[in-house]
C-alpha cells in the first residue's frame, strides 16, 4: 500500500514537469483509436454500397498501417521513459539508501507506468472518441457524402484494439523499466545529477571540414534524386546519399556556425549570443544521431503527406475530366457496328432510359499504328520506352463521330481538310513523344489514300470513360476515308441518365452481364467515382495518419531532450541572474536556443523535402498527377499545428523548469 | 568613503512562534579599497548575509548600502542594472558556463553590459595577465584545475571593475596549493587595483590575507579585528586566538 502512496505521490509532483510524455501517450492513443474507428463514420453518412465497402477495405487498410504505427509508438514510449527514468536516478539511489530492494523500487516504477499507461488510455480513448465524431467531416467531404444526420459514433472493434495494442506497448515498457533499474549501481544512482550528460566539445576545425563535405554529399544527393530518376540503383544511392548527408550535417552544423559567428566579433562579443551559440552547439553535438533522425522523419512526413494530397487533388480533377456523362459502352465484337440495335436491343434495355446519347466506331488499320505515328522518331522513342508496342493498332474515327461524342462531353470540335488527321490523346506519359513525332510531320496510309497531321501537337479529348487520364491516342480523320480495309471494329454509345441517377444506374447494372455476354463492356460514372474516391481516401488517410504519428514522434523527442537539458540549464541561468541579467533577457535567451533547436532538423528537412517533392513529381508525373500549392499549403499547416504546439508546451515548460528556485 | 554601509540589518525566518534570527541586527562598513573577510561557522548566518549584501536574498528590516544606493529598497531592471554594474561575485563552486571557453566565460560578464567587442578584448587580456590565466583562456572549465577555475571566476568578477567584490568561500573547493595561489591574487587586485573585496570564509588561513576580519556568530556581530601592520603570519595566529575563545563549534576553522 506503501509502495502505492508512493506511486501515485510520484506521479503528482512530476506531471507538470512530464506533460509532453503524457501529452504524446494521449494523443498516440487517441490519433490509434480515430485512424481505427473509420468504419463507424457509415452510421453518420449517406454512402451507397460500393461506398460503405471501399471504407470497410479502408478500415482494413489502416489496421495494417496501424501495426506499424504501433511498433514506432512503442519505441517511442520505451525510450520517453527510459529518459525519464534517466533523470529520476538520484530518487531511485534514495530509495535504494533508505533500504528498499531493487524489487521494490521496481513496483513503484511497475505502478507508476501502470498507473499513467491507464490514465492516458482513458483520457486518450476519450479525446479519440470526440475527434472521431470530427473525422465524420473529413469522410463526408472526401466521398463527398451528405451527412444525414448527426449520430454518435463508436467503434468498439477500435477501442478493444486500441486497448490490446496499448497494453503490450505498456508491458514491453514494463519489462523495460524493471530491466533498467536492476542494471544500474547504488553509487551510480546517487551520483547521476553531479554527472549529467558529458559535454561534447569538438574541434571546430574538424566541425567545419565535416560540415562542408555534408554540403557536398547533400547537393550531389539532390542532384541524383531530381536529375537521374532513369535508374532505380541510382536512386537508392541517392537516399542513401541523403542520409550520411544529414548525419554529418549535423555533426558539423553548430560548429560551422560557431565558427562563422566567432568570425564576427561585432556578433559574437554581443549580449547574450556567446551563451545562446555555445548552448545551442552543446545541444545539437549531444543529440546529432536524434535530430538526423527526426529530420528524416519530418522529411519523410512532409513528402509523403504533400505527395498522397497532391494525388488526391488530381484524382479529384482527373475524375471529372474523365466521367463526363453517365455511362459508356463499348462493343468489342467484331460484327458489332451499333450498340443500339445490335446489343442494346438485343438484352432488352431501351435507349428511353437515357435522356440523351450518342453513338459512333472506331477502326484499327494496318497502317495506323503506333510505330507509324512515332516513325520519325521512332529510335529515340524506342530508347527512352523499351516496351513501347509499336505495332498495337491506333484507333482511328470519323471526325462527324468523333464530333458528336465531343460536343455531348462537353468539349472541343473540330473541322478536317480531305487529307488531314488529328491525333486526340491525354495519356501524360506518351505526350511528350507525340508531340516531338507531329512536330516533324506524320503520315499514315489508308487505303491508297495518305493522311498527315493538321496540327503540329496532340489536342487533349477522350472517348472512354476513366479515373484518370488514359487516352494513349485516337485518329481523327476526314469522314471519306476508305473503311472496307479494317482490321478491327468497335463500337461505342454514351448516354446520360434520364431522372434519379442512383435510381437509374441500379436499373442499368442488372443488364451489365447481359452485356458483357454480347462482347460488350460498360463503364459508369458513379463506378469510376467509388473507385477513384477509395483510392483518393486511402492515400490521404494513410498520409494523415503515418504523416501525424512521424510529427508527433520528432517533436516529443526534441521536446524531451530540451526539457531534461532546461533542468540541468537551471544552475546556469541561475548564474547568470545573480550576475545581473534580467528575466527577460533569459527567457528570450531559452526562446531563441529552444526555438533554433526546433527549427534545425525543421528546416533542413524543408529543403530535403523541396527536392524530394520534385523528385516525386517527376515519378507522379508518370501517373498523370500535378503537385499543387493546395497539398504544400495542407502540409504546412499540420506541421505548424503540431510541431508548434509542442515547441511551445516545451518552452513554456522549460521556462517554469528555469524559473523555479 | 565607505562602499559598503551595513545597518541594523535583521533576517528572520520561520514563524513568530518559531522565529529563526538567521541576522540579528547586524551593523557594519566596508571603506573603499579594503579587503574585509567575515568569518563564523556553519550556520552563523554568514552566508545569509552575504546573500543580502549580494542582493539574492532580502533583509526583513535594516538597510544596505552600497556606494550610497540602498540595495534594500532596488526592483526588477535597476536590481539587475545594479548587480551587472557594481557587483562582482566569486562562488565556492566556481559557477562557471560549462560550454564556454575561460576567454568566454570571462566576457560575458561585459557583453552583457554591452561594451565594444575591441574593450572586452584588451581588458580580458589584461586581467588574464593579472591573474595568470592567459594560457588557459581557450580552455573550456572541464579542461582546467579547481585554481585555474576560480581564477577565471575571480576574472569575471572583478573584469567590469565593480563597485564591490562579493566572494563566497572562494577557497572552499580548492587544495592548498591552489588556494595560497587564489589568496595571493586576491591580495593583488584588492592592493594593486584598489578592488574592493568582501569575503566569507570559515577558513583561518583564507580570513589572514584580508585587511580586517569580521566575526560573526549567531546572526551577530561576535569581534573584529584588523591587521594594521602585522605580518600574515601574525595576524593568522589572532586570527586563531579568537577562533579559540569563539569556542568549539569552530573548530572546522583550521
């Protein structure tokens, strides 16, 4: 009972002092519930079917995610306490003094963890089941849902898991804790606070040297990652590259700036920037291998959030570009010349369902293929796209066709002189070649009759239907061309629904397999939409939620390492209060040391990330996605949101820590 | 021209049914140039005093004096202004800036008076002479010897040419050798640069290279005594007569 009294005694007196501990238990529980709990935002939501199956695949989804996010979690608490503990050795030696056994001290610890772990659990289960009720906003935007009324959610699948991961979290931690106190020695214990953390000094020469060659390593990595993206090998070289860069760069960092500063005696010999500049240089030489790490992090958080937001946005565009109406069939058999009459007729669904549609073939000729489109330049072609399939068969339409499926999308239609084609295409990956093909001048034979290129580049349009831009190219040509030589036929019919969409789509999906017997494929909207929204959904939920869990990580380490250093600080702005400088100037002092502590691994990881978004882009590009300000502007604020708040809890904590007498 | 002028100054602590008289009505001066020491034994309220003097700690009633500014009755910026200005403080366990160099250790005490980077550097270098620390000056406080250490502190203390060295047990954490060394140099500044010291020590051999020795015992003011011109040897051995009749709790002192 004691031992209890004492457990909870413990906890009382240094809660203020551990707030960020706790802090980040609380929030690790809640952001692990909420991520887990998305399948309980169905009740809130209107969602069809293919909705509320995406986000049971989402909740699937993010429980693999959350075994990861567990393990880093779990280091995280493990080595939070160990430093905790760390600085709790002289109570330890006088307990130890006083005549307990290792045993005993042990249970205190063994009680305190528990006690915390249950307490943060709760607190942190609580905040997790309000901020689930929020997350409701974020699904009805992003499937673009209606939220039909307010209902209260919770998922007990979620907290049951929530609970199970946390406790092996906790009895790992245990295990840890009572590891860590049968290690140490009496004399150790007691003589810990004289010791502190040794003071690492190094020689500034070697600081600046090691400094210059990370610039080096870094700039070349840089240049790897955007300039020679055509091989994987290099590519790898180049993160790895990445990584010893920022290890030495903060090897060197402090001392080159020291250095710099000590160079300017106007700067150096100012106030109080000798005591600031030798402060932050401790700091960051006794916590190099942390604040590479947690630069990593933030870099990868940055990169991988911006990224997943950035192919949200252009799935979201790409989405509406590619739906233009309702549905879209598409006949691949080759006695098929009317979807009409020859199929639609045919399963018994008539065309009154639409309120509009329109119809129309493409041909496959021998001599309109891709090869012969890319004939000038096709060796230089062949070289970049080894897979190229120079012989597959460009689909070639009427323009009167071609001009009526345009006109009912919505988009451009053009005029063709007796010997003119025009290439339509939106496919981002072969525009490029495409457009250098044209730029020398294409003909294509049909029939006795040749064609060549109206416009020197590709003009943007699509005839089927899709999620994102995959148009690989389609022949416009003047509707007096010779067809009796085609090699192949399709047919295609658009049509948009007449009356209640949802309604209507249902109507129609019963005569899919109907279809699809006749050799003929259906795509719709509101498919291509649930498809492309859970795709989009995953990435920005895999993206917030590994993105907050790196965020959270970095900054509560960073925060502990200040505040262990503020309780040793202490005697030193003691000292310099007695000799006379005023409070102010100390906290700005602690504000400014803490503050370019913070912003360090920050702001190098910035710029890591500037050259790691363009080096996704480059790959994103492949998939037709643009990065925007939107998903950069979304990075920053999160990151403002979090890393902020804990710089501030950390050096409001440290002031009080400084302060104290 | 006094620069210290200590009045019926009182510290009590504890309550009115439990009143603990840390400083019971003590009243004394320190002339410009002297070099005084207060001694008394663990719990005489020497260093209470000197927290008061130093302006750390407040007196319950009485004034202090200092250069003719009642330190009593500072607040907030002028306290700090005052203590960067005319104060200078030498700590038993040195109170060095682990990170910083001696060189910095040492200018930081005028930087922060915001004095011109070429004066902060001609006056390190002088006063490293003085004290015989100019091989050690980019040395950092792990690198030197509990002398060396003090040295430099003694550096920083006087190298703004305060109104009133305050040093609290300088030698408590020094072996002999290093604490004859500090002694000496204390004796130097205090004769060569007219520096004003006031030193609490319960160290006999510390007391005997002051100019006049205050004893205190129990919060009050017990003797006195002032070396004239006695050798140090001789004023030692007075020094050790009153130690004697002060009785057994200062036994330490030797």
């Amino acid at each position: 009972m004691m031992l209890f009294k004492l457990s909870i005694k413990n906890i009382k007196k240094s809660f203020k002092d551990y707030a960020i501990y706790f802090l980040t238990l609380v929030l690790g529980v809640a952001i692990f519930y909420v991520f887990n709990a998305i399948d309980s935002q169905e009740a809130m939501l209107q969602l069809n079917e293919t909705e509320k199956d995406i986000i049971r695949l989402m909740n699937e989804f993010l429980g693999g995610v959350s075994i990861l996010v567990a393990i880093i979690l779990g280091f995280l608490i493990i080595y939070a306490s160990m430093f905790l503990i760390k600085r709790r050795k002289k109570e330890f030696g006088i307990y130890l003094t006083l005549g307990m056994g290792k045993r005993q001290v042990s249970k205190i610890l063994l009680m305190e963890t528990f006690i915390i772990g249950l307490i943060s659990l709760i607190v942190g289960l609580g905040l997790g089941i309000i901020a689930s009720q929020f997350m409701s906003i974020v699904v009805a935007k992003l499937f673009e849902a209606d939220m039909s009324r307010f209902e209260f959610v919770f998922s007990f699948a979620s907290l049951m898991k929530t609970v199970i991961y946390y406790g092996i979290i906790y009895l790992t931690l245990m295990i840890f804790n009572v590891f860590a106190i049968t290690r140490y020695k009496l004399i150790d214990l007691l003589t810990a606070f004289k010791k502190g953390e040794k003071v690492k000094i190094r020689s500034l020469s070697l600081s600046v040297i090691i400094f210059l060659i990370s610039i080096i390593i870094l700039g070349y990595a840089y240049y790897l990652a955007t300039n020679r993206l055509d091989s994987l090998d290099l590519f790898g070289f180049a993160i790895i590259l990445g990584i010893i860069g920022t290890f030495l760069f903060f090897f060197g960092i402090s001392g080159f700036i020291l250095k710099l500063v000590q160079s300017n005696k106007k700067i150096y010999l100012k106030g109080l920037n000798i005591f600031n500049l030798r402060q932050i240089n401790s700091q960051v030489n006794t916590a190099v291998f942390s604040m590479s790490i947690i630069c990593l992090l933030l870099f990868f958080t940055i990169t991988i959030f911006s990224s997943a937001w950035s192919i949200n946005v252009s799935l979201k565009n790409d989405l509406v570009y590619g739906t233009p109406v309702d549905v879209l069939i598409a006949s691949y058999a080759e006695d098929v010349k009317d979807v009409k009459s020859d199929i639609l007729d045919e399963v018994g669904y008539s065309v009154d369902n639409f309120s509009g549609y329109v119809e129309g073939n493409t041909y496959g000729f021998e001599g309109v293929t891709v090869g012969v489109l890319l004939k000038p330049i096709l060796e230089d072609a062949l070289k970049d796209y080894p897979n190229l399939l120079v012989d597959n068969y460009l689909p070639v339409m009427k323009i009167s066709d071609y001009n009526r499926f345009a006109s009912f999308y919505g988009r451009d239609t053009y005029t063709l002189d007796d010997d003119e084609f025009i290439l339509i295409a939106d496919y981002a990956q072969m525009l490029e070649i495409y457009n250098k093909a044209l730029e020398k001048g294409v003909i294509f034979k049909i029939g006795d009759k040749e064609y060549h290129n109206k416009y020197d580049e590709y003009k943007e349009g699509l005839l089927s239907m899709s999620g994102s831009k995959s148009n690989a190219g389609i022949i416009v040509v003047p509707d007096n061309i010779d067809t009796s030589s085609y090699a192949t036929l399709r047919s295609y019919l658009a049509g948009n629904y007449k009356g209640d969409k949802e309604k209507a789509e249902e109507k129609f999906i019963k005569y899919r397999d109907d279809l699809s017997s006749l050799g003929a494929v259906s795509d719709t909207k509101l498919d291509i939409y649930s498809a492309s929204t859970g795709l989009r959904a995953i990435m920005i939920f895999i993206g917030l939620y590994l993105g907050i869990i790196f965020l959270i990580s970095s900054a509560c380490i960073l925060a502990l390492k200040e505040l262990s250093d503020s309780s040793d600080n202490k005697e030193k702005y003691g000292m310099l209060k007695r000799i006379g400088v005023s409070d102010k100037s100390l906290d700005r002092a602690l504000f400014v040391q803490e503050g370019i502590f913070f912003m360090f691994p920050l702001l190098v990881a910035i710029i890591h990330s500037v050259f790691g978004i363009m080096c996704a882009n480059i790959i994103l590009e492949s998939m037709s996605v643009k990065a925007n300000m939107e998903s950069i502007l979304i990075t920053a604020l999160f990151i403002i949101l979090i890393y902020g708040g804990y710089f501030l809890v950390t050096y409001i904590t440290s002031k009080r820590i400084i302060n104290e007498r | 021209m006094e620069i210290l002028k200590v009045s019926n100054a009182c510290k009590y602590y504890g309550s009115r049914s439990n009143l603990t008289k840390a400083i019971d009505n003590i009243s004394f001066d320190v002339l410009k140039g002297e070099f005084v020491a207060i001694m008394g034994a663990s719990g005489s309220g020497k260093t209470t005093l000197l927290n008061c003097i130093s302006t750390i700690d407040k007196v319950t009633s009485g004034h202090i004096l200092i250069n003719g500014t009642d330190v009593t009755e500072l607040r907030g910026e002028k306290l700090n202004k005052f203590r960067r200005e005319d104060l200078g403080f030498i700590f038993q366990d040195f109170n060095l800036l682990d990170t910083l160099t001696g060189y910095e250790n040492i200018a930081l005490a005028l930087t922060i008076l915001g004095k011109k980077p070429k004066e902060i550097d001609e006056k390190i270098k002088e006063a490293a002479k003085t004290l015989n620390i100019g091989k050690i000056l980019n040395k950092y406080p792990y690198q030197m010897s509990g002398g060396e250490k003090q040295r430099v502190a003694a550096a920083r203390a006087m190298i703004a040419k305060p109104k009133l060295i305050l040093a609290d047990e300088p030698t408590g954490a020094l072996d002999s050798k290093s604490s004859r060394m500090l002694l000496e140099k204390l004796g130097e500044l205090n004769k060569e640069l007219m520096a004003t010291i006031l030193m609490v020590t319960h160290d006999a051999f510390a007391a005997s290279y002051a100019s006049r020795v205050i004893f205190i015992k129990d919060g009050k003011v017990f003797n006195e005594l002032i070396r004239g011109s006695d050798s140090r040897k001789e004023f030692f051995d007075r020094i050790i007569d009153v130690v004697t009749l002060l009785g057994g709790d200062m036994n330490d002192a030797l």
